[in-house]
C-alpha cells in the first residue's frame, strides 16, 4: 500500500515539484497539499496522510508552531523540508525537538532542480517516517534558558578526571536527536566523555551542538580534529564528515576526516564504533540508539567481539528500530535498555572498576 503524503508549503513552485515527484513513485502518493497550516488542518482530517511533509516558514500560522499541535494532540510523522540559512536551520532542531522524525535541508535557490535531483532521498525519507513512531513532546525544554553554574563540568586536572578515562561511543539516526537529547540532560557535568555520530546535515550539526550545549550539563559542541575526550564533553560528528577516535599517551582524542560515504552515511556509526574497538578495547561503551537501516551494526560487533560492553535501545522507545534490531540480529548487544535507562547505564559503566 503507498504511503499517503500531505504537504504544508506556501512555496507553489515547491508543491508543484513535489507533485510531480510524488506522481512519478507508486510507493507513495500525494493525497493533498496546502499553503499555510490553518488550510491544511481540515484537509489533513479528511485525508488522514501517513507523513506530512513540512515547510517551517509560513504566513499565518509557522511550522514549527502547528507541528507542536500537531504532536501534541493527533502525532503525526513529519518530515521538515527547510531552508539551509541560519534561522531556518535553528528553527529545523526545534522541529526536530518537538517531534519531527527527520529533516531534510532545501537551497533558496535552484530548488525546482534540487528537488528533483533529491528524488530518491525524499522517497526514502517518507517511506521511513512512515514506518516511524514519533514520540510527542507536550512541552520542550528552552534552549535559551540559563545554564545553572553548577551544572557545569568540574576542573579536568584532577586525579579522576585521568584515572577515569573510558570512552563512550553513541550512534544514532532518525529519532535520534530527541534520544540524545534525553540521554545527555539526563547526565551530570562530570559524566565521561562521549563522542557521538548523529545522522544529520552538515549545517545542522553546529547548531544541534550548540543546543544541547544549553541544555545539558555537560559541555556540548561539533567536534573538531585533534578535540581530546574528556570528562564533562560531549562531541558530536561535523555533518558531511568521518569521526573517528585516537589513543594518544592514554588520552582519547577524535580524529575528524573526509572519504567516501559509508553504509550511505557520512559521518557513519560504523567508522566510529570500528575505531573506538580498535583504541579502546574493552574500556569502552558502545550505545546504537533509533535509526533506520544497518549502519553501527557491524561496527558495533566489532566492538563487541573486542571485550567492550554494548548497548541496543529497545524496540519500545524507538522511532525507527531498525540500526539497534539489525545489531541485536548480529549477536552484537550485551543490553537492550529502554531510552530512559540508558544515562544510568553510562554512569554505572563509569563506576565500574
């Protein structure tokens, strides 16, 4: 059966793209689209789409604001189709925040050809949010809030700060920025360092960072070559780019490289993972989280296989489960956790002797 597709765009050149991509695919099939939310809410009524792909700025009533009613009350999967200039990238997290399954970046230029050329990738991205179960968020913390001074990771020149030095390693994909998001505000400022692989575009990530980094008590921030894993930091893998982790004088640092795609992904969970078993061995906690598809699944076998302690998200608080099912399926996972036990899991792994 096609997945049934509403668009909520007050772009008409972009509905009319859509259309004729949506026509061209029997996986899928556009069964209304609107230029504003306020005419798309009786539409979407009538129709009962399984996705909504959705535009963030718009006259009336903005995306942002409609998708929070919508998941608040009726959740529906939704795929945010935004610009790529700042405003609108900070505005996608929010979305992304308060429930959207993926987001997939638009140029304010060229756009009729982009969407065109992105035929495959919009297809994928439907049919995977219709698949999803998006998790609705009825209030969303403020990135904006003050940070308490307390929060704040201690000094790192201490005894325990070196002595404690065990890596963890989190891969994620669709759903996954709400799942870290969980995860990392769950954790107290001098919970151990963790290098992250967020499926995400490359203009995203930055800012993604940032966010979090206003959330959480640990310090959040894109990772750069050469960044040292520490205590207290969280880094996240630059979209468009590989991240790797390196063991240098019994410090961990992240090596942060370009090449090829992997499993169609860069950065990829696999490329990460494969080197933390390397490094660090057993000394390490690898963690696959909500996504679609197999990427992390091989790499985290390899972790596995190397004495290092594995964990799966449950199939219950996914939003896709499909990266952590086909880890489980290759005999790689020592624990299938619900989301919310997972920032316990981290600091019982921390304490272990």
């Amino acid at each position: 059966m096609a997945v049934k597709v509403f668009v909520v765009d007050d772009s008409a050149i972009v509905r009319q793209a859509l259309a004729h991509i949506l026509a061209g695919n029997a996986e899928v099939e556009l069964v209304g689209s609107a230029p504003n939310p306020l005419l798309a809410m009786d539409a979407i009524r009538r129709t009962s789409p399984d996705v909504l792909l959705l535009d963030i700025e718009m006259p009336g009533m903005d995306g942002l604001t409609f998708l929070r009613q919508i998941m608040s009350t009726n959740p529906i999967p939704t795929v945010i189709c935004s610009t790529l200039s700042t405003e609108g990238s900070k505005v996608a997290l929010e979305a992304l925040s308060a429930g959207a399954v993926s987001v997939m970046a638009k140029p304010k230029l060229g756009l009729k050809q982009y969407l065109d050329d992105s035929r495959r990738e919009m297809i994928l991205a439907l049919k995977t949010a219709a698949r999803s179960r998006p998790r609705a968020r009825h209030s969303a913390p403020d990135p904006h809030a003050a940070k308490a001074p307390a929060a704040r990771a201690p000094v790192l020149a201490s005894v325990h700060a070196f002595a404690m030095n065990k890596p963890v390693v989190i891969g994620s994909s669709t759903g996954g920025t709400q799942a870290l998001e969980l995860v990392l505000t769950s954790l107290p400022g001098d919970a151990p360092g963790i290098a992250i692989t967020q499926h995400m575009p490359e203009k995203f990530t930055a800012m993604y960072a940032q966010r979090l980094n206003g959330l959480c008590a640990m310090q959040v921030r894109e990772a750069k070559d050469g960044d040292r894993l520490e205590r207290g930091v969280a880094l996240i893998a630059p979209g468009g780019l590989h991240m790797q982790l390196r063991k240098t004088a019994g410090q961990y640092y992240v090596h942060v490289v370009d090449g090829p795609p992997v499993n169609r992904h860069k950065p990829s969970v696999d490329v990460l993972f494969k080197s933390a078993a390397e490094v660090a061995g057993r000394d390490a906690l690898g963690i696959i989280m909500t996504g679609m598809g197999d990427d992390g699944a091989r790499g985290m076998k390899v972790m596995h296989d190397g004495g290092a302690r594995t964990i799966a998200q449950n199939e219950e608080t996914c939003v896709v489960f499909g990266m952590p099912k086909e880890a489980i399926k290759l005999q790689a996972v020592d624990d299938i956790l619900p989301l919310e036990q997972i920032a316990k899991a981290i600091l019982q792994f921390d304490s272990r002797a």
